[in-house]
C-alpha cells in the first residue's frame, strides 16, 4: 500500500475568519457527477421515460362539439375566437406521418417522397425530434412541412393547461433548435377524425386555437400501425371518388416497411388518377405554417438540440463504458479465480520450497512518524518472532516522543536511529543504510507481525531469482462496518490480486505493511525513491523492470489499523491512487523496452492500468444504471442483472476468504459494500484523475492512529491507562 513522501503539518487557518473555498479536487468531483446525473435525467426525459403519461382517455359525449366541426373537414381552426373547419380540394392529397423521426423508417419515407416528388407534412414529437435533428432538417429542406405532435405524447384531455402549454413549447423548441423554424400546425396524439371530437378534446382543440395553432386531423386512415399489408394499406390511404383528403400514415413506432412499400406503389398510381401530393398549406393555397426563428429563440433550441445530443452521446459512452468495465470485471474475477487457485495450489502441495531455507537473520525496518500509539506494539510483536532479527525503528522527526517510547523499552537488537523529518522514502534507505544484514524487512509503524511472519515472509529468497517478496497484510480493527468493508477489500482485492500477479509475474506493489528485500535488488534499483506517493508501487515496479522476481507469501501474515473514519480512508486511498498513477507515468517507457523491463511493460502495466485505475472508475456505471434502471427502466430485469454481478462478486470474495480461511461472517456486509464504499472509492480515483490532469500537487496527510491493532496469539501488551474516555482497548 501506498504511503507519504514528506508529512506537513496543518494547514494555516484562513485570515480574518473567512470561509474556506471548496478545493478546486473537490469542486469538480462534485461537479461531474452533478453533470452526470443532470444528463441521465434528460436522456430519460427525451426517451419518455420522466413524465411521460400513456393514459387514453375512452370516448365521451359529444354535445358540447359544435355541429359544424362534427361534419367539417379534418382542418380545424380556433385562433382568435374562430370555430371553422376546412376541407381539400378534390384530387388534392396531403399524406401525414406522425410520431417520427425515426432514424430507421423516415428516410426512407422521404426517398420515396423524393422519388415521386412528392410532398408530405410530417407530425413529429418534440423527443424524437431533439435526438433526430438532422431529419426534421431534411424534412424542411426538401419541402415538406413540419408540425407539432407534443414532446412526450400524451392524451392531452388529462393534462391541465400548464402542462399542454409545456408539451406545445417544448415540442416548437424541439423543431426550432433542428430547423430554425415555428410552426403553426399541430396534431393531437391519439387523434382521430374530425367526427370523433367529444367534450374532452374539443376544450384542448379551442386552447389549442388561443395559442395560435390550426388542428390538423386526418379524414384518410391508412391504418398502417395494424400492418394489414401493403394491398390493404393502399386500399384504405385511397380516397373515394376523387376526393381531396388529408391521409394518416405514420414514420415511427415500430417496423414500417409496408409502408414504405405502399408508398411507393401508392404515389405513381394515385398521379396517374391526377391526384396531387402538396403539403397541408399548397393544398389550401395558403401562406406557408413555418416562419423563421431567429435570436434567442434560435440559440434557446440549438442548446436544447446541443443538450440532448451530449446526454444521448454521454448515455451511449456509459453503455459502452458499462460494456468494458463488465468485460474487466469478469476477466478479471475468472482470471483471479483461476490463477489464485494455482498459486494456491502450488505453494501448498507436499514438499513445496523455494530454495535452501533461509536461517540467516534479518534486518526489519521500522519507520516512525508520530507513532507513539501504536510503536510498542509493533515492536513487542518484532520481539516475539520465532526468526533471528534486528530492528531498527527509524524516528522521522516525530514530535510525540515515539523514540524514547522505543528506547524505554530495553528490548535486545531493538535500535532506534534518528533523523529530521524526510518522508518515508528517506527513512527506509537511512534504515537501509545501517542495516547489519543482507535481507530487509519493511513494515510500517502501525502494524504487527505474527511470530512466523518474518520467517515466512523471507523463505522466497531460498530462489536467487527472488528480489522481493510481499506479505499478507490483514485489517486488524474490522470490529466496525467500514473495518470490515476494508477486510473484505484487503483479503479479496489485494490479496487474491497478488495470488493472481505472482503467477503472472508482474506483482504490482509490496504492501509497505509487510515486504521483504534482498538488499542487492535494492542497491541496483537507487533505494527507494520519492518520485511518487506510492514508494512501494514504485520499487515494485522497479525490480520488475531490473529482471528479479517478486512473489507473495500468503502465511506472512501482519495485522495493520485500517482508518477508521471516512475521511481518514478518503485521505488514504486519493494517496495511493494517486502515487499508483504517478508509478505508472513514471514507468511508462517499460511499454517499448526489451528484456525483463519490456516484459513488465507490455504485461505488468496494462493489466495494473486496467484492473487498478480504469475498471475502478468505470465501476460505479454499474450502480448508475442499478439506479436508472430501477426509476426509469425495466426494474425487474435490472434488479436481476445487478444481483447477477453481485453473485459472481460474492463467489469471488467467498472463495478469496476460504484461501485466506478467513470467516465467512464478515461477507454479509458485501451488498451494502458494493453500493455505498465503491462509490467512495470512484470519487476518490476521479479526485486523483483531476489532480494529475490539473497539475497539482498532493500533500501527505497524517492518519490519525489508536493503536488497537494487536497479533492475534501475541503476547499481552502492558499499557498506560489513557486520561481520554475515548482510548480503545486493543483488538486481538
């Protein structure tokens, strides 16, 4: 795991008692996912499936309908008080298409339209029109006219006014942002002819009227939506006896092929009868429904079109990123199984050994900054080992006496060497430095080691091939709902990770909990270097690339205190997703190198990349589309596919857990883990992508420590009574 390069202490207070900004690596996290779900919400908003009303009201009486419009024609107009209806001349026929565009059907209609040269009205709705612009332009282009058919298509008699004047407003804005264009024409869903007016749609027909629109209904129904067949749908588009009508076909909805069919056998055989294809106003001889838009309106729609081409461009990225992350996941959770089982099975069958065992003693490096809580622990479990041992605790500058709590204790072949405040980095190399043996052991100054695991952790040199060996590094203080999410992250995300890497050959990191060195390995590499946040991502990578091997020790087992509060493991985690990044940047000529460091880098660095910084990133989607689906889709098939993630998850960490032979216990805070903690994690990742991206800098944060960490089967440790009410006992 990753840890600090230079500790600061707090930042200054803000002067004059003025109130702190919102760091810029916060803002924008914030920003992004406000953005995300801003889109989502539109996205569903154009696929109705925000406020969309499917209602149809059934037929109602009919005395209020003024007689004239019951027997008038299938243009009705109510502007300015008027109550008239028209009808068209004979041998005139204006073909209308409702509910498109659709990207399938419509061009197809106006090819055959061009065909014939033909012109038709086209009724479309403010959704398809705002995801198809690109149509409606086409429409307008060659000569055709446009009118309204509401935005989400609704039976407009259950819609209060405000509403009707929404559906109206954003169905013209839909055509205005496409087109450049208002129009006064209008068809109400659900619509019918004109003798079907009843006293609940003939209200929304004069309102419609007072906001200056004509209604257009149709006394021609192909009934194309039934897909009768193409004879039957010429049969009922043709009018009887010459007469002009206004016929109903449709462009969306569903397969339209058969009337694309009976289009085009439909227009040269009705010319030839001498009928004439005009849209709605050359057949009245009347001035054009469109007028221009321009200024505000104008740039009003083309942002609308702007929006919800982004939130339609943004949903097909998340569907793909859905795709990559649920290919990553699963490659991964199959790789991991697989090969974790063969490490397993490997390093467990009789008679298993590295090498010659190593007998020989150990230098273990202890650097300490400020650990006065958990420093005696550490060093008392160092002195239970069953292996020969110096340790040097490195005191980096602490300010809380954390040497003299070392140098109190008296232990044997227990040194402390001090030094000014220099980072981790620093402190391992100056232990390094005056190291009396050839194998080094890392750990940090929170942690606790079993009495076998420094024996275990050092057996892997037996191979000369070995430069490094990482440890099994466990959460000691799981006795909490975060401790334990951490657990289960330790021992199936980390540790069955190093299971699968060790096979692979390219271990990612020596948890700076728990790793060993030869310290040959680590003179040829520079020591441990303070380029990055993640010193020990960083020497991993390192002695990859310099050709040794590094394994994982799984019975190398050592008790660390996980934070304990969110903002603790938010600081933790944006410190070694960062530092990761930065080992990655920093290593990144090993891609192109040849010999053992162009091994690493052709198949070290893409699977850390994938499985370390992109599929974290792109996870969440998972949930994204968990709580989408759940509000605006098909609940029950999402419900279905997200516990299906879920379940492979769970035989992951379960079989992880067996490995380890952990207890099964802590798995039942899984489900709540992979809603709640992944998404803190991604916020984390997205922070550290903003800090790189921006070019910022990264202060190390100390993490505050309670020392509740012991072995389990350690030795009692004696402690002061602490004069805070808040001083946990140790968690053995």
């Amino acid at each position: 795991m990753a840890s600090h390069t230079r500790r600061s202490g707090p930042a200054p207070r803000a002067r004059g008692g003025s109130r702190r900004r919102l760091p810029l690596r916060l803002l924008l996290p914030l920003l992004v996912l406000v953005a995300l779900m801003a889109m989502l919400m539109l996205r569903g908003y154009v696929h109705s499936e925000i406020l969309a009303d499917h209602r149809v009201r059934p037929p109602a009486a009919t005395d209020q309908v003024p007689e004239k419009i019951m027997r008038g024609g299938p243009v009705i107009d109510t502007r300015s008080g008027r109550t008239e209806s028209l009808r068209l001349p004979d041998r005139r026929l204006v073909l209308t298409f409702d509910d498109g565009p659709d990207p399938v059907w419509t061009p197809k209609v106006l090819d055959v339209l061009r065909k014939h040269d033909a012109h038709a009205v086209f009724f479309v709705t403010g959704t398809m029109a705002s995801r198809h612009p690109d149509l409606v332009r086409r429409m307008v282009a060659e000569g055709h006219e446009v009118g309204l058919h509401t935005f989400n298509h609704p039976d407009l008699s259950y819609q209060s006014k405000k509403r009707i004047d929404w559906e109206l407003s954003q169905n013209q804005l839909a055509i205005s942002g496409a087109a450049g264009i208002r129009t006064s024409l209008f068809r109400p869903p659900y619509s019918s002819f004109a003798g079907a007016m009843d006293n609940m749609s003939w209200p929304v027909t004069e309102y419609i009227g007072d906001r200056g629109y004509i209604t257009v209904v149709n006394n021609t129904d192909s009934e194309d939506w039934r897909k009768p067949g193409v004879e039957e749908i010429i049969r009922k588009a043709t009018p009887k006896g010459g007469k002009g009508a206004i016929v109903l076909m449709h462009d969306s909805g569903g397969d339209r092929h058969q009337t694309v069919a009976a289009l085009d056998r439909m227009l040269p055989d009705l010319r030839e009868q001498g009928y004439e294809f005009h849209n709605l106003t050359e057949a009245l001889d009347a001035p054009s429904a469109h007028s221009r838009v321009t200024g505000l309106e104008q740039w009003k729609g083309e942002a609308w079109i702007f929006l919800v081409q982004a939130s339609e461009h943004l949903t097909d990225g998340l569907v793909v990123g859905l795709a990559i992350v649920g290919t990553l996941v699963i490659g991964r959770f199959v790789l991991m199984l697989l090969l974790s089982g063969l490490h397993a099975r490997r390093v467990r069958r009789r008679g298993f050994s590295w090498g010659p065992p190593i007998t020989e003693p150990v230098s273990v490096l202890v650097p300490a900054y400020n650990e006065a809580k958990c420093i005696e622990n550490t060093v008392r479990s160092l002195a239970a080992s069953d292996h020969p041992i110096e340790v040097l605790v490195i005191d980096d500058g602490s300010s809380d006496g954390t040497a003299r709590i070392v140098e109190a204790m008296g232990l044997p072949n227990v040194r402390v060497v001090r030094q000014l405040n220099a980072g981790k980095p620093a402190a391992l190399n100056r232990g390094v430095a005056n190291a009396r043996y050839d194998l080094i052991v890392m750990m940090d100054g929170d942690t606790v080691f079993e009495p076998s695991t420094v024996r275990e952790l050092v057996q892997p040199f037996g191979d000369p091939r070995v430069g490094a060996v990482a440890g099994n590094a466990k959460v000691g203080n799981k006795d909490t709902l975060i401790g334990a999410w951490q657990h289960i992250e330790y021992v199936m995300g980390f540790n069955l990770d190093r299971r699968m890497y060790d096979v692979l050959h390219c271990m990612p990191t020596i948890p700076g909990a728990v790793g060993a060195f030869r310290r040959s390995a680590l003179e040829r590499v520079g020591g441990m270097s303070d380029d990055t946040l993640a010193e020990d991502t960083d020497i991993t990578m390192a002695l990859h690339r310099d050709g040794w091997r590094v394994v994982y020790a799984e019975n190398a087992r050592a008790w660390t205190e996980a934070p304990e509060t969110v903002q603790q493991l938010w600081s933790q985690r944006y410190r070694w997703s960062y530092g990761t990044m930065q080992a990655i940047w920093k290593h990144r000529r090993a891609l192109v190198d040849k010999g053992a460091s162009g091994r690493f880098g052709r198949v070290g660095l893409p699977l850390v990349s994938l499985f370390m910084v992109v599929a974290p990133l792109l996870a969440p989607l998972i949930d994204v589309f968990l709580v989408y689906g759940l509000v605006f889709g098909p609940t029950q098939k999402t419900i279905i596919a997200w516990l299906g993630v879920l379940a492979i998850q769970a035989v992951c960490a379960a079989y992880a857990f067996r490995l380890d032979r952990e207890r099964m216990t802590h798995l039942v805070s899984l489900p709540l883990q992979q809603i709640l903690y992944r998404q803190l994690m991604y916020v984390v990742l997205l922070q550290s992508w903003i800090t790189a991206l921006t070019g910022g800098r990264l202060r190390w944060q100390k993490l505050r420590r309670t020392g509740v960490v012991d072995a389990p089967g350690g030795a009692p440790v004696p402690r002061q009574r602490s004069q805070s009410s808040g001083e946990r006992r140790p968690v053995a």
